[in-house]
C-alpha cells in the first residue's frame, strides 16, 4: 500500500504566526487563571494547599514552554 506524503506546498507553508498566536494567547490565559485561582482563595479565606504551590512551577513550565514556541 502506498503512503500518502504531504505535497511540498503544505510543507512550504508557513504558520509560525498561528503558533505565535496561540502561544501568547494560552501565556495570557494560564497568567489570568493562576492569578484568579488565588483571588478566589482569599476571598473564600481557603486555607492553601499542597496544589496552590504546585501551582507556581506548572505555570512557570508552561510558560518557558509558550516562549520556546514563540522563539522557534
């Protein structure tokens, strides 16, 4: 059975912005979600948990990871 390759128009392509786009877009998000997971737990006076510091790296991880898609 012959394999079905990619035409090298749709390899040529460029869609560097699309991923800059959705980089920065879920960058913006992950930052906003963090900051209102935390106003939540003040306003609901939570005790944090071992997840609210776990938080912190995941969200730095993302991050870094969003900037390698963005610089690539």
């Amino acid at each position: 059975m012959e394999e079905a390759l990619p035409s090298p128009a749709f390899l040529s392509a460029y869609t560097g912005d699309q991923v800059i786009a959705v980089a920065v877009t879920f960058g913006i998000l992950e930052v906003a979600l963090v900051i209102l997971r935390f106003i939540a737990r003040r306003i609901n006076k939570s005790s944090r948990g071992w997840d609210d510091f776990l938080i912190i790296p995941g969200l730095v991880a993302n991050l870094a990871q969003c900037s390698l898609a963005i610089s690539q």
